[in-house]
C-alpha cells in the first residue's frame, strides 16, 4: 500500500532554534523520548520514497540497542530464525547533521533491506514522538521527532524500555540476532509527517541502512534423531539380541546443543505403553534367563564439556553417535501365534547454552516427553514361532488364447516344505485373486492334510477373453497351518497370452450425379456433386472403431464437413465424423455437396480415405473413389443493345419582342445541365448533321424580334440512351423535347417535339 507525503505550503513564522534553546535552557544530555506506537506490515523505505535507494547518507542512525530484555523483563531473549519476535529494549538514535527533521526507522519483516523497492516486501516502522522537549525543531508543525547536533541540543536521542518486534535473522552466522535496519529523515522542516506518513528520503542516497548484533540469542534449531536397526528385526522363540545405530547432526552452523539425557524405550505388544527403560549411559551386562529385555551392549555416552565446562557439549554443525545391543527373552508368546512385536524408541535431552530446552514440536508425546525431549522413529522387532512353509505351483493349459475369448484349465499344485514337526499340514486356503474361492471348483477342495514332501494336485477351467491385445494374469494364493495352529502361504501368478483379432473397416464412396455438364471457360461457373460416404466396420471383429479423419485427394480434409446422419441405413440425428463408434456389422454414412469443373470429355476421380482407431488402440483405415464425368453443353450468345442520338433544334421567333432561351429539357432532363436519368443521360455538346456543324445549346441565347436578321437560332446535342450494355434493362424511351423562351417582362412561351424509341432485347 502506497502512502504520500501531503506538505503544508505555510506555516507560521518561528522564532530562531539556537536562540530558543538559550532562551528555555534546554539540556545537551540525550532526551528521553518515545516512540509512537510502532507500526507493523507497512510500505518499506524505498516503496514510501516512490524510488529506487542507495542509501550512503550518515546524518541519522541508530546507534546502540542495548538493554535488551524478554516482554516479562526478564533477561536471555531468543528468537527463531525467519520468525518476528518481540522485546523490549533501549534505543539510541544519533545524528551528526545540525538539523534533520521527523526521522524514521524502517525494520524489515522478512529476509530484505528496506531500501529494496519491491512492492511485496513489507516493513514495521519506529517513528518518534517529539512529545518531550529538545526533540521539536518545527515548532509544532508536526508530532514526528526532529533531532540536532547544534548547541543547546542533544545528537543522541534515547528511547528507554521500548517494545520493538523485529524480524529474526542472523545473516553474518554470528549466532545472535541482527538489528536490521534503514533510517529515513527530511532535510526541510515542514508538517510532512504522521505516524500514518512516517518519513521517506527525498532522493535516492538520503538514507542510512545498517545492521549489527544486538544481545538475542539464536535458539538453535532441533535436530532429528535417527534410529537404524542394523541386525534382523525378527528373532525366533524365544528371542534374541537386535542392535541399534543412533545418530543425529547438531543442524545449527554457529550454535552448540548439549545433551543431557540418552534413554532407550521400549514397548512390549506394540500397545502403547512403552513400559521399558534402558538408560543408553548406564552399566550393560549378559541377559538373564527370565523373561525381560536387557542392555547387553552400548558405545554410548555422554560428550565431555564446552570451554566453560557445561557437559554435554556438541559443537556447531557436529554430530554425536553410538551403537547398542539389546537383547529380548520371550517364552509366552500370543497364544493366537501372531508375533509378539516390540516398538523400540530413542529419547535424547537437549538444551542450548543457556540452559533452555530445546523445543521441536511433540515427537515424545508417546513416551510423555517435555521440552527438551526429542525422540527416534519407531524400530520395530519381533519374537515369532518358527512357521510351517509351503510351495504352490501354478500352470496354464493353453498359455494363448484369441481375443474372442476360449477355455483354459489351470492346474494348481502345493507342495508342503516344512520341516518333520510342522507336518503334516492342513490345507486351509485356496484363492484365486480373479476367480475367488477355489474350493469346490472343478477338482479343488481344502480340509486334507499334506505329508512331509508331499503335493496336492487339482485343476479348474475357466473362459480367458480380452478386448484388446494383451495378457490375462491371475494369482492363485494357498495357506496351510501346522499343528501348533501357525499358518503358512505361498501363491503363484499364471498368465496367458491374448491374441489380438485385428479390426477391419470398409468405405465406399458414390457421386451424385455421375455426369454433369461441363462448366466451360467461365470460371464462375461450378457444378455441385453429393457424394456420400459410407463406411463400417468388418462383422468378424470383436472392437468397435471409433472414427477420427476423412481426407480427399482433391478436396483436402473433409472431417469437419462429414456430420453423419444414416446409420445402417436408417436417418440419424446428425453427429460429426471425429469421435463417431461403430460397432463390428455396422455401418453409417454421411453426405458431403462438393463443387467441380471441367471441359466436356474431363473425367473426375477423387479418391477418399477414412481413418479411425479400434478399441485395442489400433490404427485402420480405408479408402474408396468416385467418378464423375463432364459432357457437353449447346454453345449460345446474348446480344445487347447501344444506341445515342443527335438532336438539332430551330427556334424562330415569332414575335415582336426579343426572347431568351431560358430552358431547354428532355422528359424533364435538363440539357444545359448536361443531366443524366436512369434511362438516358444528355450530351450538351453539338454536333454535325447532314454535313452541317451546329454549336452546343446555349442558356439565355437571345432571339430577336421577327423579322430581324437574329431572329432564328439552331443548336444540338446528344440523347445517349443507357441499354442492356450498362444495365441489362431494354430501351423504353417516350418523352418530348420541350424548349422555353422568355422577353423582358418575363413572359413565356414553350415548343415541344416528340420522341419515340423503344427496343427489346
């Protein structure tokens, strides 16, 4: 979020800073001030400024945190590396400038600078409050602090006891936490701050950025204990020893852990209860003959001391391992002959240097652990009878069948394997995971009992089809139990080929008509042929196809255009070719209208081929032509029409008074006006007629009184009549040429002649 800066462009007149200072007696000591409340998840520096940042300035800075304590007041803070944390502390902010106003100190959130301009990074802010004397250089204008060097004022500002939550990092790996910082001020006095306007630079290098070590402590980060068991995990009755490897890594570079405490625990029945003990530094002797679990061997102890003689002591970044043996007697086992299981766990005791457990969440909580505590994964051993053993057996007869399916007998032998005192066995079980329950099927039965080295055979049938190529596998799983009730199993998986029947697709492609007539030389002309595209799908297949393209040699891709509406031979509601299944017997088609042209005697032959895939996802196709012949048309003509006419006209004037030619029109059309209808348009241009050059019609051509030498006058021009040539419509011309003269008093008179021409074309 983006906030700005509004400045007041006025303010009231002050009086002179040093003067002030002389005047009120204000001390040179560092002032005690306070911050405004600080303000979390805020704009960083550079973002506030509106630019980029490289801060080289040195005019304000915080110069000491110290005084550190946890919020209780207690001493020893901590934190959590790339967590926020809270404390309370001193802080001193100092200026070497005369004046520098509303100074404000960004503490990133997250692993950045302040002066990084990005938009997602986000910032808390310490911005001070110039509430106590020495700290308001603007006279009021704003309550940010201000902070000087100048006589009568102190460079060194101190905040006492402030609560500041701050982001833990320990970039330079020193093991304490970093007071990372960016400092901002204004160079001018003016009411340009808030707590909700906090300071930002006016250009890019008038800030400060720094960091160093204040007094928190790093809280190492827990290790994870990791427990092998490096012998067997299971032990016949009644028992035996099982050993373990324990190891971990100290995971802090820069921060030492101390074990204080090594216990092995240990969970007979797998229960829960975890009721056993072994203290991994304590005395080890040879197990007893009752019943229990002992330590019979173990490398482990506790690592000697640090510098300052505080046990326990693994370095930043060491390790600390060991290896021990324990050993499990067990003579009552399940009555139910299951194995007796034992859950076997490893719980260290850690703390920091200060004597702090070291906490990692609640891996303990099913040995009741507290803080400190960090226990191993669960190994897992086990005391069992020694099992009855046998063997199975399974073959296929035939091992190939087609895809449309046929019988196959499966023959099923087992085989007991156990030793003398295990047998003889009694057959329990007999599954197969496609079939079920074999019992009862063809031959098999369970309830008899099997000798020594003995097999028992039997056999079943069953029908093996596929819908693609392929294999049918099913595995056929037997159990046995000895006397003593204690169970064995064996299986065996049979497979049996499936022989892919592959698919086969037909198409067969007509036109309508076969002959058509030519088209000529008029490229305009076409003749449009449906051709119909039928196509199915072999009945001696077992998969359906589904449908993907149809192309043309001549026309290209025509899938788009086949929607198929007849399917064997009755209409459908239309449905496009790509994706359209089609069973095996089946056919279906579709009608595309294609456009030809050619010359008489021209034969057309496209050819088509329709692809699609099986069920198996098998690849068909099919391909089919269609002809189609041109013949010959009658040749014919149309003839059109153009016609034009040149008109003279005589005016005599036939009176005593001169005249004008005033207008002269044809139907309407004004000649002087070179006018133009849809029918006819005018010429006003003269013209010769029987060998006589007569002038263009001239508008208000005077003609004298009667009589007088210029008392006739002749001119021409042009009808041209728009025919078939132009618009394709016949000639149909009636209409009169209509001449009108006027003397001057504006009297009028008019002449008009006749004119017919009328053609069909």
């Amino acid at each position: 979020m983006k906030r700005f800066n509004c400045k007041q462009l006025v303010r009231a007149l002050g009086v002179a800073l040093i003067s002030a200072a002389s005047l009120y007696g204000i001390s040179t000591t560092p002032a005690h001030a306070s911050f405004f409340p600080q303000q979390n998840n805020e704009a960083c520096m550079a973002e506030q400024a509106g630019f980029a940042l490289n801060c080289t300035a040195n005019d304000v800075r915080v110069s000491k945190v110290d005084n550190v304590r946890n919020l209780d007041g207690s001493e020893g803070v901590e934190c959590n590396l790339g967590e926020l944390f809270t404390f309370k502390a001193d802080v001193t902010i100092t200026t070497t400038a005369n004046r520098r106003y509303d100074y404000s100190v960004y503490l990133p959130e997250g692993p950045w600078s302040a002066q990084d301009f990005n938009t997602s990074n986000t910032c808390s802010i310490l911005i001070g409050q110039n509430d106590l004397p020495g700290v308001d250089l603007e006279e009021g204008l704003d309550a940010c602090a201000d902070i000087s060097k100048a006589a009568g004022f102190s460079p060194t500002h101190l905040y006492a006891g402030e609560t500041i939550t701050m982001f833990c990092r320990d970039d330079d790996n020193s093991g304490k936490a970093e007071f990372n910082y960016c400092a901002a001020w204004h160079n001018k006095e003016d009411a340009d701050c808030s707590i909700a306007d906090p300071a930002a630079p006016g250009t890019p290098s008038k800030c400060r950025c720094d960091s160093f070590d204040i007094d928190v402590f790093i809280k190492p980060n827990p290790p994870t204990i990791v427990k092998d068991l490096v012998s067997t995990d299971t032990r016949p009755e009644p028992g035996g020893t099982y050993t373990f490897d324990l190891s971990f890594t100290n995971p802090n570079a820069e921060t030492a852990l101390y074990i204080t405490g090594l216990e092995d625990k240990v969970d007979t029945g797998a229960d829960g209860s975890f009721e056993t003990t072994l203290d991994l530094w304590g005395a080890t002797g040879a197990a007893g003959g009752a019943d229990g679990i002992y330590l019979t061997a173990s490398n482990c102890s506790q690592p000697g001391p640090d510098a300052d003689g505080k046990p326990g002591y693994i370095a930043p970044s060491g390790s600390y391992s060991c290896q021990f043996t324990v050993h499990i007697v067990d003579t009552d086992l399940p009555d139910d002959q299951s194995p007796e299981l034992y859950n076997d766990l490893i719980k260290v005791t850690l703390e920091d240097k200060n004597g702090t457990a070291v906490t990692n969440g609640n891996s303990c909580a099913a040995v009741g652990g507290i803080d400190g505590d960090h226990c191993s994964n669960v190994e897992q051993v086990n005391v069992t009878n020694l099992p009855p053993t046998i063997s199975v057996l399974k073959t296929a007869n035939p091992t190939q069948v087609p895809e449309s399916g046929a019988d196959v007998t499966y023959t099923i032998e087992v085989t007991n394997t156990s030793d003398a005192w295990d047998s003889p066995v009694l057959l329990t079980y007999l599954m197969d995971d496609k079939f079920g329950n074999l019992d009862g099927q063809g031959s098999c039965a369970i309830g008899g009992y099997i000798a020594q080295g003995a097999t028992y055979t039997c056999s079943f049938t069953e029908f093996i089809s596929g819908t693609g190529a392929g294999s049918h596998t099913n595995t056929a799983t037997a159990k046995a139990t000895d006397n003593e009730l204690d169970e064995a199993m064996a299986s065996e998986s049979e497979t049996v080929q499936i022989n892919d029947i592959p698919s086969s697709i037909a198409l067969e492609k007509t036109a309508d008509p076969i002959e058509v007539l030519e088209t000529g030389d008029d490229p305009s002309q076409v003749r449009t042929v449906d051709f119909t595209f039928e196509f199915s799908v072999d009945a001696s297949g077992v998969d359906n196809v589904f449908f993907e393209t149809l192309n043309d040699n001549m026309f290209g891709d025509l899938t788009g255009d086949c929607w198929v509406d007849m399917l064997d031979g009755s209409p459908i509601t239309a449905v496009p070719l790509a994706g359209f299944e089609l069973a095996p017997g089946h056919n279906a088609s579709c009608t595309i209208p294609l456009d030809l042209t050619g010359n008489a005697g021209d034969i057309h032959v496209n050819v088509a081929t329709i692809n699609g895939t099986d069920e198996d996802g098998q690849p068909v196709e099919a391909m089919d032509d269609a002809t189609v012949t041109f013949i010959p048309g009658d040749p014919a003509t149309d003839m059109k029409f153009a016609a034009s006419m040149l008109v003279v006209i005589e005016l005599q004037n036939a009176g005593i008074e001169n005249v004008n030619l005033t207008l002269l029109t044809v139907g309407g059309a004004n000649v002087f006006g070179n006018q133009a209808t849809p029918g006819f348009r005018l010429l006003n241009s003269g013209g010769t007629f029987d060998s006589v050059l007569y002038p263009a019609c001239a508008l208000n051509q005077e003609l004298t009184y009667n009589g007088s030498p210029g008392d006739t006058y002749a001119c021409a021009f042009t009808i041209e009549f728009i025919p078939g040539l132009e618009n394709t419509l016949p000639i149909n011309f009636l209409n009169s040429v209509v001449a009108t003269v006027e003397d001057d008093e504006g009297d009028s008179s008019t002449n008009d002649v006749l004119i017919q021409v009328i053609t069909q074309e």
